[in-house]
C-alpha cells in the first residue's frame, strides 16, 4: 500500500544488464567465425590488441547483421534505463579468439558509456572428469560481473539479490550480453580444446550538451 506522501519502495542505483539470444544467428556465426579466424591467420594479436581497428565497420553480410543487432540492443537499453532525449553513439568492436587456457583479467572499459559481447562460438561444458582435480570452483567459459559498490558486501546475506558481490553468467552462440561500461567483468579461463569466438564491443556517445544532468 503506497505511503501518503507518495513513498514506497525506490531501486536506487540499479546497475542493469542485458541479455538476450538474436534469432537467425545460426548462419551469421559461421560466416563471423570464418571472417575472424582469418583475420587472426594473418595478425596473430587480433585478440590483443583490440584498438587496432574496428570490426563493426567491415563490409560484411554478418557484419552488418550483427552491427544491426547491437544498435538495436542498446536503443532498447536506453529505453529501459528511461532516457527521454535522443542519444547518439558509433560503435567500436574487437574479436576475441580464445584458445584452451585463455582468459581475460578483471577489467572495464574506459572511455566508453556501455559495453556488451556477443558469443560466435562457445565450446560445450566441460564434465567434471575433464577438469582439474584440485580445483571443485571453476566455472570454465563463463563470465561474471562484480559489484561497482565498494565494501557493498560487508553486510550480505545469503538470498539478498540487493548485496550479491558477484554474477556469473555461462553464455551460449548467439548471445548477447550488454552491460555499462565501467563495470568490472572477468572471462574465466577456457578449458576446452575447442575455442571460444566472441566479438567485443563499445558504445562510444557522440558528446551532447543535453547529456548533461539538470541541476535542482
């Protein structure tokens, strides 16, 4: 029942994270996977060194396809998040080649307003007999997210969603995961043979005034 004054109950500070499967992905990943891993048959430090170029802007069938789909995603972001003013943005992506024993460290993404992965190839879970015997935590292809809030989980408590210092998240072909850019995510380790092929991604804003929050 809503309190007098208007009050009740307020999320503050929500950190939002999108994620949805793009239908029709089937054709486009084996074209995406052929084009990347023939970009990495001629730059072996595709992965690496992401700012070398942009992939999102090769004239490709599936590459345009994916650069539609990515567009879309972040528009019904912006809807979610409540913006009622235009925002305008270009996209900078990077592929990522994965081989048994690869991850990424914690990190972010400086510079950008929201970031996302979309998954090309994602190698079957691993059984338990396949891992290795001296570890019972490990979470092999997946990816999780951390808590902005600092300290925020001095005070958990088992089941509250509010204090959950960590999400983790086993993603599937034809994902897409689409998240702010200064939250901190790390890609555990891929221990398959097969590899793990995904394409990263950034919404850089095309400054605006009107960005600007109003002041009270």
């Amino acid at each position: 029942m809503p309190e007098p004054d208007g009050g009740g109950f307020l999320d503050l500070w929500p950190t939002t994270l999108l994620r949805r499967s793009l239908p029709g992905h089937d054709v486009a990943n084996a074209e995406l996977a052929r084009l990347i891993l023939a970009m990495e048959a001629e730059k072996r430090d595709l992965t690496t060194d992401y700012r070398a170029g942009n992939l999102l802007t090769l004239e490709n069938p599936a590459v345009a396809w994916l650069r539609d789909c990515i567009n879309k995603t972040v528009i019904d972001y912006l809807k979610r998040a409540g913006l009622d003013y235009a925002v305008n943005w270009h996209l900078q992506g990077w592929a990522n080649v994965n081989r048994r024993g690869d991850y990424h460290d914690p990190h972010n993404h400086p510079h950008a307003y929201l970031s996302g992965t979309y998954y090309v190839a994602v190698p079957e879970a691993q059984p338990a007999e396949a891992l290795p015997e001296n570890r019972d935590d490990l979470r092999p292809g997946a990816i999780s997210f951390y808590d902005p809030r600092n300290a925020a989980n001095m005070t958990a408590i088992r089941g509250d969603r509010q204090i959950e210092a960590e999400f983790t998240h086993h993603p599937r072909p034809g994902e897409i995961l689409l998240w702010p850019a200064f939250l901190l995510h790390f890609v555990h380790p891929n221990l398959a043979e097969e590899k793990r092929i995904s394409i990263s991604f950034n919404a850089m804003l095309r400054w605006s005034d009107a960005y600007l929050p109003k002041q009270d």
